[in-house]
C-alpha cells in the first residue's frame, strides 16, 4: 500500500468517527463514569485494582 493510499484510508477512517460519534446524555441526577483496565494478566501489575482506587478517590 502506498503512502498516498494510507494517508487517504487514514482520512476516510477519521471523518467517519467523527461523523458516527457517541453523543454524550444524561438522564435524572446521575453520570455514570466507565473505567476500563485489566484486572488480570500481563498489564494487571501496572494499573489493574490500584487504578480502579485511583479513579474512585479522584471522583470522591
């Protein structure tokens, strides 16, 4: 794949996340915060359970 072909490719891809995106709502007196990590395997040690106390410490 030539250079040219990637570039567009890599346009074609940005446009259309940024014309599907998630629009964000709230409904009643809530938002609800998502945290992705591992809490298993190889990245586990790095942020796994710590992380999850980071972020709830961060929103207390």
């Amino acid at each position: 794949m030539t250079l040219k072909k990637l570039a567009g490719a890599l346009i074609a891809v940005g446009l259309g996340a940024a014309a599907f995106g998630a629009h964000a709502q709230v409904s009643g007196d809530k938002v609800k915060i998502g945290y992705i990590t591992d809490l298993s395997g190889l990245y586990a040690d790095i942020d796994g359970q710590g992380g999850v106390e980071a972020v709830k410490m961060a929103i207390e």
